[in-house]
C-alpha cells in the first residue's frame, strides 16, 4: 500500500468525495492518530466493493483496534470475501476477547452460512462476551443447526447469555427449538424453566400449550416452598400463554387471575386481553 503523498489526508472530505482510492491510502497513514481508523469507517460507510481486499489486510494486522473497525466496516460493504478472513480472526487466540466478541458480531451482521459452525464453536469460549455476541449472531443467520447448541446455551451461567439466547431461538423462529425448550421447561432449574417459558412464548407453536398450562398450575402451587422463585416461573409462563393466544389457555388463565402474588396477577390479566 503506498504512503499518502499529499499530508495529512482530510478523511472526511475524501469520504464525501466518495475516494476511495484515496481512503485506501489513507490506511498506510502512520504519522497521525486516529487517521488509519477513521479511513477504516468511512470505507465501511462508503460501502464500495474495492475496500474489501485493503480492510481484510487490516483485519489481519497486529492493531487490535483496527481489527475491530476492519470488521464493522466489512460487515456494512456486506461483501462474502470477507467471510473466511474474519472465521480465522475468531479463531484468532491471540487476540483479546473483545476482538473475538466484535468479529463474531460482524459474521451475524454479514449472514453467511459459512460461519455457524465457527460460531457453534464460539458458544464455548471462556469469556461471556465472546459467547454473548456468538448466540446473537447465531440468531442473525437463522440456520438450523445452530438450535441445538442455543438450546444448551439457556443453562449458561451467565444471565446475560441465557436471555440473549433467548432471543436468538426467537428470532429464528424455529420449530425445532419447542421439543428441546419443553423438556427445559420440565426441568430442575427454576431459571431454565422461566427462560424456556420465554422462548416458547416468542416462537409461538401451540405444542407449547399444555406443558406451559401444567407449569402455570405447578408453580403456583410451589409458593410455599420457593415463593420467589416460583413467581418467576409462572409469570413468564403466563405470559407466553398470551403470547401464543390459543383458547385452551383461557381457564387457567382466569384462575391465575386470583394468584396471591400480584405479579402473576397482571400477568394474567395482560395475557387474557392479548387473548380477547
């Protein structure tokens, strides 16, 4: 990549100018701070097909700010050369957890079926915000085979995780995700029982019906022996009940309306008028 000739290079006026060759020069600036980055985002706002090949060197150099901007700005060009380069880079275990974090981020951004199973692999990393941005990724492309290793990640122990999945198994959408999510609805952990309640309440299949009725009418009779956590169970199964809106949930939702705890109460009520 050539030096910049002309000085210092005014970036934003070579990002209005929509240069690109003089935005790709740019990146070999190395006289001043912040030049190289901010040349790194305006091609990523530029979105020009000839970026691609400069920001995937930058994704691979040793400047691990860089690298994340590269990242972002390959995401928003969208381009499939970029898929590879950035598979490597998380798998990259020399780079900080916050790179692998970000680059997973931006393969969900690019939507390539190429990178669940680098990103499968991901949901085991050692650090949260790497398995974070893994599972929302995974949500992003939506293929099949990342529903199984979602549906184990809602045991993950961090909190932030489990609701991130969450979300990712309800973006996609995907049948296949109820059989698993009902029999963690039938499980041990009060926690992996509300974030099941959730789930199926988002994806919306009636299989969903009978065992969310079962945990309503279970819960609230366990008041006694973990009221706070029993409460949490039974208002996320509530209102999945809603959510889902088949009349078989309209009795037991009536009952819920007389629940001794309130929460549950406008649970109930708000479900039974999504039903209405």
């Amino acid at each position: 990549m050539p030096p910049f000739e002309f000085g210092r290079p005014d970036i934003e006026k070579l990002k209005r100018r929509r240069d690109v060759d003089g935005l790709i020069r740019a990146l070999g600036y190395r006289e001043g701070e912040g030049i190289r980055k901010a040349a790194v985002g305006a091609l990523g706002e530029v979105g020009d097909v000839r970026a691609v090949e400069p920001l995937i060197v930058v994704l691979k150099g040793s400047d691990f700010d860089l690298r994340v901007e590269a990242a972002r700005a390959l995401a928003k060009i969208g381009d499939p050369r970029a898929v590879d380069p950035m598979v490597s880079a998380l798998d990259d275990r020399s780079a900080p957890a916050y790179v692998r974090a970000f680059i997973a981020r931006a393969l969900g951004d690019l939507g390539d079926a190429r990178a669940v199973e680098p990103l499968v692999a991901a949901l085991g990393n050692p650090d949260a915000e790497v398995r974070y941005t893994a599972a929302r990724a995974l949500g992003k492309i939506g293929d099949a085979r990342a529903v199984e290793p979602l549906v184990a990640a809602l045991q993950d122990p961090d909190v932030s995780i489990r609701w991130m999945t969450v979300s990712a198994l309800s973006e996609m959408g995907d049948i296949r995700a109820v059989d698993p999510l009902i029999a963690l609805l039938g499980g041990e952990s009060w926690h992996g029982r509300m974030i099941a309640a959730e789930a199926l309440g988002k994806i919306g299949d009636a299989r969903a019906v009978e065992p969310l009725i079962a945990t309503v009418r279970d819960c609230r009779g366990a008041y006694e022996q973990d009221p706070a956590q029993s409460r949490w169970v039974c208002m996320a199964a509530v209102t999945a009940l809603g959510k889902i809106g088949d009349a078989r949930a309209v009795e037991p939702l009536v009952a819920a309306l007389g629940d001794a705890d309130q929460g549950v109460r406008g649970a109930a009520e708000d479900a039974l008028k999504r039903l209405r």
